[in-house]
C-alpha cells in the first residue's frame, strides 16, 4: 500500500552515497522531496538527475531537502554523484521497501518506479505521483511547483 496525499509521511532510515544514516523525521521543519528513480547510470535517469543538477539553483531557493532514491549501493550512487556532479544526496534502498511504501513500484519486478514525492514541514505527504513506465521522467518545473505547494500548505 503507497502513502497517500494527506497523510503522515511514514519515517525511514536510509544510507547515502557517504555510508551515511539519513533520517527522515531528521528532516522535520522543511520540506522533503523524494525523487524516486531506477537506477544510476541508466539513460533516462542520468537525463532527470543531470536536470536536477542543472536546475539546482531553483530546487535550492525552496529551502527544500531533495534526495534521489534508488536500490542501487552506496558506492554505485557516490560513483554516480561523483561522474555527474550531482548535488544532491542519494539514498540506497536495496530492497525497496521505502519505495513500496510511497508507491514507487514498477511494472517491472524487482525495479524501482519513478516517482516523486514532497512531503511538508509538519511531515505530511503533499504531492506523490508515480510513474510505473519509467520511460518518462518528471519536469522540473512541475517538482519545483509541488514544492511551492507544500511550503504553502505549512501556514493551512
């Protein structure tokens, strides 16, 4: 079952491309955005990280945190990160099970759908829209406006 609009955003732990814990309920008091992709180096994903990239003065005015997740490992997303210049932190989630729960499930067995994700200060999803054929990937401008949404929802 994936994580509706309105509800809690359900917490998790993942590990980012440093070896690092990232926590979401850490994160509590800005904004989250949890761009969810299938896999490091591959054609379509490289092209909407590469946009976040390029884009990332936008994404960074919001005062949002935005992290990419994906099953691939630690190393695979620090090689990634390193080769594309990518600011932003990726997550490893191996078995998939935090993209289970925010409904980021392909079509494809054992992958990862892409999808997106913005969840709100007080920890509420705002915004979830997945994407099962991962050939087609989010528009910056369309994540960029479901952020400013959420940072509007704070005050409701």
């Amino acid at each position: 079952m994936s994580t509706y609009v309105g509800a809690n955003a359900p917490d998790f732990t993942l590990k980012d491309g440093e070896g690092r814990d990232w926590r979401l309920s850490d994160q509590r008091g800005k904004v989250v955005v949890l761009l969810f992709y299938p896999g490091d180096e591959t054609p379509v994903c490289t092209r909407q990280m590469c946009s976040v990239r390029d884009r990332w003065e936008d994404y960074a005015a919001t005062g949002a945190e935005v992290v990419g997740v994906s099953k691939d490992s630690p190393e695979s997303h620090r090689a990634f990160a390193e080769h594309h210049s990518l600011p932003l932190r990726l997550l490893s989630d191996p078995d998939g099970q935090v993209a289970a729960m925010y409904g980021a499930k392909s079509w494809l067995p054992g992958r990862t759908a892409r999808a997106v994700v913005v969840i709100d200060a007080e920890g509420r999803v705002r915004h979830n829209k997945a994407q099962p054929l991962s050939l087609f990937r989010p528009k910056d401008d369309e994540v960029l406006a479901a952020i400013r949404a959420a940072r509007g929802a704070e005050g409701a």
